[in-house]
C-alpha cells in the first residue's frame, strides 16, 4: 500500500517534510502519525491509513515534496481481509495539530521509546538550541514535551564559559588571508523552505499576476483614540484592530468591488457578500494570515475576542485550516511595530484589496479655524487589483473609511 502526500488545504500544492516519527521495518497501527509536514499555512501530520510495517521510505527530511508523492510504501497487516483505499483513508485522517493517541490507548512508560510528544514550536525550540529532543524529559500530559522542558534542558548543558589566554601570534596573517576569515564567519547559511519558502512563492505570484497600485492616505485618529480611552474606564477594552475591521466591513458594503474576486478563466467578477477579512500576522515562523469569519455581522466585541484568540493561535502555530482559509480582504495593521510612513503591501491572491495601517503620531495640524492644533495623525496605505478598480474608486473607498474613523459616532450609528 502506498501512502501519499494528498492535498490537506485548500490551494495547496507541496510542503517540506520536517520529522519522521517510524522508521524501516517499524510496526504501526491506524492513524498512528507517520511523518510531520510543513505546508505555507500549517504543520500536519500524516497518519497511517491500517495497520502494517513500514517497508520503504521513499522521501527524505527536508525535502520539498508535491501532492501525490509515495511517502512510504507499507504492508499492510495479513490479518486485515478488507480493501482499503489509502487516499481517502489519509485524506480523512490527517491532522493540523500534534495528535495524541485516546488516553485509553495512551502507555505513558513506553511512549517515548516509540514517538516523542511535542509540538510543532516545541521541536522547533529544540532544532533551534541543536538540541535531541529524545534526550529531553518530559513533564506534560502522558509525558508531552513542554517548552518549558525544553529551555530547562538547554539551561542544565550550560557550562561556564572558561577563559582565554590571548597570546600575540608567532606569525601574522597576510590581509588577504585575514578578510577571507572575517568573511567566513560573518557568513550564515539558513534553509530557504517551508513556510518562508512558500510565502516567497505566493509573493512572487501574486507581483506577477497582479497590476498592484498603492493609495496612501491620512487619517486623523484622536477621536477614536479618546472613546477608546472612555470604553477603557468602563472595563470595555477594544482594540484598535477591531475598530479597523468593523470600520473597514462598513466600508465594503458601500464599496463591494474590494470584496471580490476575479476569474479571468471565465471572464467574472465574483463579488462575496459575507466579510472574511484577514489578519497578517507576524510569527516566529514567517507572516501568517488568520481570517476572522463574518465580521458584517460581528459586534465589537465579538471581533475583539476573535482577534485575541486567533493572534494566539497563530503564535502557538494552532490554526486550524478553516481559520487560514476563505479570506475576502486583508489587514495588515504594522503600527505597533513602529512602521510609520507607508508601504506598498503586496495583495493576497486573489483577493483584491489591502490596507496597512501604520504607526500613529503626533503632529500640529491646522484645523478649520486655520488654528495649530496636537493631533493624532495615522497614515494608511492600500494596495488593490487595478484591472478590477480604479484609483478613484480606491479614493472613495478610503476617504469612507477615513470618515468612519475619524468620526466615531457615525462609526457607533452604523452598528445600531
């Protein structure tokens, strides 16, 4: 039976095999995981589809594999009569999180000598430190490997670093010796796959297939700044992030052609009517982009509570694919990272619109009254598919949601 690499996402085409979990000639039971994947999106696990032994295996770690790749070739148990087909079997079973065995079959004793328990980010840590996980001990659940086990593994082989004599050399190197050296060691060579990989792939695809145009804008935010501030006296906290998202829902509903997306194949434009607005967020393992569900019919809060959950999700690397997927229009909010200019942010395919929102300043600015005046000046910037809209389209846009922000109170009218 051969058991294969099959789609387990939406849009996806290959991913890097990380980890091995059996190796030749080890007995396996059904659904026990095989080997750990890394895809543009997600970590995964690929399970046994029956019980067998792993006869061959075919693919090597750090490879970059395609959908349909024979991982392994496995004989399946004699005892089993049935025929089983292994795509459906592997395509049901496979997971986006680290899977432990039901607790009823769980043999904390001997787990360790047959798969260790750790997460995707937890065996990171430890590649990370050059450290064998297998050497570390376990303090979680059924022996699951924390990070905490981890980084107190790491902390127990340190040694005190031992001092060096200096002693001037017998012989001086030549210049030309010494700046290879330097050169050498300030060299380092990092692996340019997985997740970093695949978002330089979809990058690419998306420069190259879309006519991006960048609109940039200024948005007066000390207002909104200040009903923060009074929601905040009242245990009522609402992020920034959220305000955006409603702000920017309301928006498309006047303006659906940036809620769209285009087929040229059939020569149509698919405007969506439901707002699944997408979060860029920033990991340890390369941006990453959550979808928070509906947000046209979504209170403040409720958007509130989704960002919070899934911002930690995806720094846990705990998205599920119908968190990752689906997304309508994106938001990249770079303020709090200190970007305060502008950016060209590049669209994520195929949607069709983009706005990054940067740091927030503040400047004298003359107001009505041709009076100098403290404000709260937040740039924006969005980037849209120019074959689909145009810039004065774009302007309307963003000068709507300019005035929803600006002006709190028509923002709180339109959620009544």
């Amino acid at each position: 039976m051969e058991v294969k690499l099959h789609d387990i996402g939406e849009g996806m085409t290959q991913a890097d095999i990380l980890t091995f979990f059996v190796k030749k000639g080890d007995k396996v039971k059904p659904d026990e995981p095989l080997v750990e994947v890394q895809t543009d999106k997600m970590t995964a696990e690929i399970p046994a589809p029956r019980a067998g032994v792993i006869k061959e295996i075919l693919v090597k770690e750090g490879e970059t594999i395609s959908v349909g790749t024979t991982l392994f070739i496995l004989e399946a148990d004699s005892a089993g009569k049935e025929t089983i087909t292994s795509s459906n079997s592997t395509q049901k079973n496979i997971s986006s999180k680290v899977v432990e065995a039901p607790r009823e079959h769980q043999q904390p004793t001997k787990l360790k000598s047959f798969r260790i328990m750790a997460t995707p980010y937890t065996r990171k840590i430890a590649r990370d430190a050059e450290v064998d996980i297998e050497q570390v001990e376990g303090t979680g659940p059924a022996g699951r490997i924390t990070d905490e086990d981890v980084y107190r593994f790491i902390e127990s082989k340190k040694q005190p670093t031992p001092k060096v004599e200096i002693k001037e050399q017998p012989v001086q190197q030549s210049r030309t010796q010494t700046e290879s050296n330097n050169q050498q060691e300030a060299t380092t060579i990092i692996p340019f796959r997985g997740r970093r990989k695949q978002i330089g792939k979809k990058m690419s695809q998306s420069l190259l297939t879309i006519p991006h145009c960048t609109h940039f804008e200024e948005i007066d935010v000390t207002n909104l700044l200040e009903h923060r501030e009074i929601w905040k006296k009242s245990n009522q906290s609402i992020s920034a992030t959220a305000l955006f998202l409603k702000a920017i829902s309301i928006a498309l509903k006047d303006y659906p052609i940036f809620n769209a997306r285009l087929n040229e194949q059939e020569e149509t434009i698919e405007l969506i009517k439901e707002h699944h607005i997408g979060i860029a967020t920033d990991t340890e393992d390369g941006l990453i982009v959550p979808v928070i569900r509906n947000v046209e019919r979504k209170s403040l809060k409720e958007i509130h509570a989704n960002l919070k959950e899934l911002t930690q999700k995806a720094q846990d690397n705990k998205l599920s694919m119908k968190e990752l997927t689906g997304g309508s229009f994106t938001i990249s909010n770079v303020g709090p990272l200190g970007g305060s200019i502008g950016a060209t942010p590049i669209i994520n395919q195929p949607e069709v619109g983009l706005i990054s929102f940067h740091k927030t300043k503040k400047r004298p600015v003359v107001n009505e009254q041709d009076e100098i005046v403290i404000r709260s000046i937040m740039n924006i910037s969005m980037s849209f598919d120019h074959r689909v809209a145009d810039g004065a389209t774009a302007v309307a846009f963003t000068n709507r949601l300019t005035q929803l922000l600006e002006e709190p109170k028509l923002l709180m009218l339109e959620l009544v």
